[in-house]
C-alpha cells in the first residue's frame, strides 16, 4: 500500500475515532451527572458512567471506526484494557476533586487523559489489523 493511503487511511480513522471519543464523553459526563444527581456519590456515579461509556466504545471502535469484526474475546480484551483506565478515572478524579475543581469540570479534564491512553492501547493492541 502506498505511504500516501496509508496516512490518508490513518487521518480518516483518527478523526473517526476523535467524533466517536467527544459522543462516547458526552455518554459519559451526562450519564455521570444524572447517576450524581440521582443515585450515587461522585465515585459510584463515575463508575457506573465509566462502564456505559466502555459498552458504547467498543461497539463504535469496532463497527465504525477500525472496522473490526465483533467478537466475544476481542470484547474481553477491550473490555479489560478499559477497566484497568478506571484507575487512571477515579485516580484522576479524586485528584481533581482534592484540588477543589468542580466535579464536571474533572470529568472533563480526566476524559481527555483517558481518550489518550485508551486510543493508543485500542490501536496497538485490541483492533490491530492482521497484515
């Protein structure tokens, strides 16, 4: 494959990957802001936002945005990588919170951080693509 569609191949799945990133934070801060509202403190909110936030991912890196079949083991996979963020999530969060800055506002900043991590390891480990 030339260099050319390689990059241009690359740029089309990081920006499908960053549209599907800012949905997948908004399925997160808002489920998180109705779980805080709701139900839970801040720490069971974000748990549980976490965990919807990870069931929408895979779907939409898997069907839109790598192109990879769906599969019970590559599930497991993703499913591990993403919950070992949740230490990254709640870590940062806590944080944030220690530094008095409004708890929406950390959710946001900790989503950054985490879309980050959770694109290279999706990339290089989960949906690589067999040569």
């Amino acid at each position: 494959m030339k260099k050319g569609k390689i990059n241009q191949r690359f740029l089309i799945e990081s920006i499908k990957y960053l549209i599907f990133g800012a949905l997948n934070v908004l399925v997160n801060i808002l489920s998180y802001k109705f779980f805080s509202t709701y139900l839970w403190g801040p720490l069971g909110s974000n748990t549980a936002a976490f965990l919807l936030s990870v069931l929408y991912a895979y779907f939409t890196n898997s069907l839109f945005v790598f192109h990879i079949p769906l599969g019970w083991r590559r599930f497991r996979e993703f499913f591990v990588m993403r919950i070992s963020m949740i230490i990254v999530d709640n870590g940062g969060l806590l944080l944030l919170l220690w530094l008095n800055i409004n708890d929406v506002i950390a959710k946001c900043i900790i989503n950054i951080v985490v879309i980050g991590l959770n694109y290279i390891f999706s990339k290089v480990f989960i949906f690589k693509k067999k040569q």
